[in-house]
C-alpha cells in the first residue's frame, strides 16, 4: 500500500491496483484542474484540485464498502469508480459542463465511463479482476451499488462539500465517517440507518451552506462565466477542437486562450488580473416561471439569443453581455433512503422536516444574472429587466 497525507482524511491508503491507476497521465491531469473552477478569485487558498478530491472520494468509498461487507472484487469496482469519476472533466471543471453539452454531446460523466473503458485504464482494471464495464456502469449511476458514488449522499458529494469548506474558509462540521459506515444494502439500493438521519442533515445544511456562501458567489459566477465564453468563442472559432476539452487542462486552456486570435484573450486577460465583468443584472427565482428557467438553463441558444439582443439594445459587443441562469435546485425527494427502526426504506424527506425545508431554501440563494462591463450595467440592467419579464415571466 502507499500512504497519501491528506487534510481533510488524515491518511488514505491506495492499494497497489489503484496506485497504478492513479500513476496514469489522465489521472495525473486531474492534480491540474482546479475543484471550483475560478474558486480562487474569491477565496483565494481554493486552489486544491479534482485529484485530491478523487482519492478522498476513492477513500470514503473503501470505508463503505468496508461495511456493507462487499466481496473483494465489487469493494475494487466501487473504489476504482470513485477514484475515476471525475477523470472526465474539462478545464476548470464544472466550467467546462455546458461546453460539453453544445460542442460534444455528452456530460463529464460520459466521458469518465469513456475513460474507464479504454485500453490504458482498462488493462489495468481487467488485470485486477475488476470489470471496467461495471465500473462505467456505477459511475452512470447503474446497479444497486451506484448510490455509493452517484447517488444523493454519495461519497463523491461528501467529500467535496467538505474538502471545499475546508479550502475556501467556510466552518461546517460534518461527520463523513459515520455517514460512509451507518449504511446497510436494501431491495431499493444503498440506505442510511435511521440514527444517521441528523448526519444527513448536517451534510445537507453544508450543501445549502456552500451554495449560498460560495458555489452561487456573484463573483465567483462571473469568473466562470467569462472563462466559459472565453471557451466557447475559442471552440467556435476552431482554435480548440472539441475532442481536445477533455484532455486539456486548467493551464493549457489558460495559455491557448491568452494566444486567441478572437476577443477570448481579452476575456482571459481580464480574469488574470481581476478586473471582471460586473452583476448588471439578477434576479430570484421568485421572478420567474420554473419550467421557463430549467428549459432556459439548458439551451444555449436561447441564452445567446438574449444576449446578442441585450448587446443590441445597448450598443455592445455580444460577447460583453454574458446570461448567467443556473440550474434550478431539485426538490428533497430521493436525496436518499432511510432504514426506520422497523425495518421499513423511506425516502429520507419523509423522516426529514428539515430535509423537506431545503428545498425551499435552496431557491431562496438561486439568482439569475445578467453580466456587463461596469460602465455600462446600469444601461443593461434596465434592458434585461424588461427583457426578462416577457421571456421568462
């Protein structure tokens, strides 16, 4: 075994298999993605990465299976599904996750299971006794075993909620081991024992936590957005070819678009030294018909429809008004199962007052943004007032 010091776990220990796969040059890439994108513009000690978090969530996922008393063989396909399923990540992350959509077709989760399954890791998996095609499958979230790593309360989710608190200064106390270990194997998949319930809990209030202190930060928001349009105007104009995303990271795509012969430098540029587009606009999801923003948040032409009629209205370039409409936050139903005292699996909203609340609070902290340079956002914020209101109203 090889031990690997880490702040949030103390020790985890990488089997031999593992520490073969996590010598891979894909893997490798993953110490030069950062977890929260553009993170450090904010909080600037948020530089860890997708790797560090891989081996805490291979690590959480060891103690799970540990007691759910797996075979040996399905305890490798849940830890190796765990160490890889962020393999498939773009630059700057979840930056990259629209960027996927439009120009691949696919999520980063595909291109995970895509990674498992080919020759390099996948000798390696096959060497092991683990089939790289369950592994694919458990990170699809396909088996009963797939809630141990796509699952509501994941070990993918515990890790980084706490690995994030931790790196951007955000005070939570979550007991992460007692929610790997108190968890049985039922019909209906992977449930928490009943006195784990507050656990739970705990975790949820740090997600809700994380997403109105850093996850929806204005700024934070603003950087992704910039570098994402940086991104696409880079993609459209050729200079990346599509297949390149998810084998690029976080410093290739910073110095190619640096170089771009299109405004994406201006853009990188901008986000280098800090000097970014401003919140001209935003508004509650109060505001707004929910199926209106969930079809908005995943038709990227649509936003750009807007936008170039925004720029248009004001007299700007298209690519100086950036949309920002994040997905709108799921409801408490399914996050996870619950074994009762009496034997019975409910879904943990029905034990849960608090988990019910979440839901609603969650929305409170979801905005939808409008971005523009700051000498004219007074300019584009009372045009995307209007504008908005008969889209979305």
């Amino acid at each position: 075994m090889t031990r690997v010091r880490d702040p949030i776990h103390d020790y985890i220990q990488l089997d031999a298999w593992a520490k073969e796969i996590v010598d891979m040059p894909r893997v490798q890439r993953l110490r030069r993605i950062h977890q929260l994108g553009s993170g450090s513009l904010v909080y600037p000690g948020a530089n860890h990465t997708r790797f560090e978090h891989s081996l805490g969530a291979y690590h959480l996922a060891g103690i799970a299976a540990q007691s759910l008393r797996l075979s040996d063989d399905d305890r490798k396909a849940v830890q190796a599904a765990a160490l890889l399923h962020d393999v498939g990540h773009g630059p700057f992350s979840h930056t990259s996750d629209p960027l996927y959509r439009d120009f691949l077709r696919k999520s980063h989760e595909d291109v995970s299971a895509e990674v498992v399954q080919n020759k390099a890791i996948g000798e390696i998996l096959a060497r092991h006794d683990v089939d790289p095609a369950l592994v694919a499958g458990l990170i699809h979230g396909e088996g009963p075993l797939s809630d141990l790593v796509s699952g509501g309360l994941d070990v993918d989710r515990m890790d980084y909620l706490v690995r994030d608190a931790h790196y951007t200064g955000v005070n939570v106390g979550v007991d992460l081991v007692r929610l790997a270990r108190d968890i049985e194997l039922t019909p209906e998949g992977i449930a928490l024992h009943a006195s784990s319930v507050p656990a739970a809990e705990m975790l949820l209030v740090t997600r809700l936590q994380m997403y109105a202190t850093v996850y929806f930060h204005r700024t934070m928001r603003v950087g992704e957005r910039m570098i994402e349009r940086a991104l696409r105007l880079a993609l459209e104009a050729g200079e990346i070819k599509p297949e390149q995303l998810p084998v690029m990271d976080d410093i290739a795509a910073t110095m190619l678009l640096r170089h771009s012969k299109t405004d994406a430098w201006r853009l990188m540029l901008a986000v280098d030294q800090r000097k970014l587009l401003k919140v001209a606009h935003e508004a509650p999801m109060l505001s707004f018909r929910e199926e209106r923003i969930a079809a908005l948040a995943e038709d990227a032409a649509r936003q750009a429809a807007i936008e170039r009629d925004l720029a248009s209205a004001v007299g700007l370039a298209t690519h100086d008004v950036i949309l920002d409409v994040p997905r709108p936050p799921k409801g408490a139903a399914g996050i996870a199962r619950v074994v009762t005292a009496e034997g019975a699996t409910v879904d943990l909203a029905e034990v849960s007052a608090l988990v019910r609340n979440l839901a609603t609070a969650e929305r409170d902290h979801w905005r939808l943004r409008v971005i523009a340079p700051a000498s004219r956002r007074g300019e584009v914020g009372a045009a995307a007032e209007r504008l908005l209101a008969r889209e979305l109203g």
